[in-house]
C-alpha cells in the first residue's frame, strides 16, 4: 500500500503520493508536481531501464516494448543475472557442464539471427539498450525501432496495446 501523507500548505492540504518504502529501497525517486499549483504531487522513479524511458516518452510502442522485454529475458537466461548498475552483463558459470552453457547460449541466437536477417544495422544499438541499458541516441532511435518491430514480429507481440491509450478512453466517457 502507497503511503499519501498530508501535508498542510495554507488553506490548501498537499496530498503526496510517496510509493511504497520497498520502491524508495530500491529506486531513486524523486517527489514532483502534478498539477500547475502544486498542491498534488508524486513520486517518480528516476532509475528506470532506458526501455521503461522510451515507452514513457512515447518513442517506442507497447509491442515494441514487450519485444524489448522478451529478448533482455532471455538475455538473463543466456547471460546469468544482470547488474543493478546497468553495466553490462556478467555471465555466471555454471557447474552443470558445457553443454549447460551452450544451451543458455543458444537461447538468444534464434533472435538475433531474426535482427541480422531482417534489420541488420540494428543490432549495436538493440543490444546495446537491451544487454547493457545504453541509451539511445535521437539518431539511433529509427534504426532502435526498427530492431524492436523485428523483435515484436519474432516474439509475436503486435497486439499488446498501451494501457494508457484505453485509460484515456475510459476517462472521456
């Protein structure tokens, strides 16, 4: 549960939506307005995956998202867990033999060779965001969208739709 205190202000009482103590734990978070006055304000997670980013900005898409999420699972399949630092990843050996590891490899190969058949000059700036949350430059972001429709044709999520969108709709009536 959200903790809202109540803070007064004048007349007015400042409501904040501070998140829970688990995400102020193991987010940076930063306290912002949410009107033009404002008396209402919220907590917003400031270290999100530059993936989260793009979807929050509107540069890429719900599908192109989940896409992006698919393969960055089975990059931690593949690879062994991912750094909170965002650095990139390290890969943990395992003791169950070579052929383990072979096949935690081979989990990726079937998308990328999906990117290198289909959008080749995507791969350095989809893999740098997915395998070590690099942020993609303005320049990069047609090649970066290109990359992450392959992906979403790959994984078969072309029709997961923004939630914000039927929010907005729900709002309206």
């Amino acid at each position: 549960m959200s903790q809202t205190p109540s803070k007064s202000s004048g007349r007015f009482s400042q409501r904040v939506e501070s998140g829970t103590p688990e995400l102020a734990r193991h987010h940076r978070i930063e306290i912002e307005s949410v009107d033009h006055r404002g008396l209402m304000r919220r907590a917003r997670v400031m270290d999100q995956h530059p993936l989260d980013g793009m979807l929050i900005s509107r540069h890429i898409s719900a599908s192109q998202h989940a896409a992006g999420e698919s393969l960055m699972d089975l990059l931690a399949l593949a690879c062994g867990p991912r750094s909170p630092s965002l650095e990139p990843m390290v890969i943990v050996a395992m003791r169950s033999g070579d052929a383990a590891l072979v096949g935690r490899w081979l989990a990726i190969s079937s998308p990328v060779e999906s990117l290198r058949r289909h959008a080749p000059g995507s791969i350095p700036v989809v893999m740098g965001l997915l395998a070590n949350g690099k942020p993609v430059a303005l320049n990069e972001l047609g090649a970066c969208r290109r990359g992450l429709d392959v992906l979403s044709g790959h994984f078969g999520t072309w029709d997961v739709r923004d939630p914000r969108r039927s929010l907005g709709r729900a709002a309206k009536r």
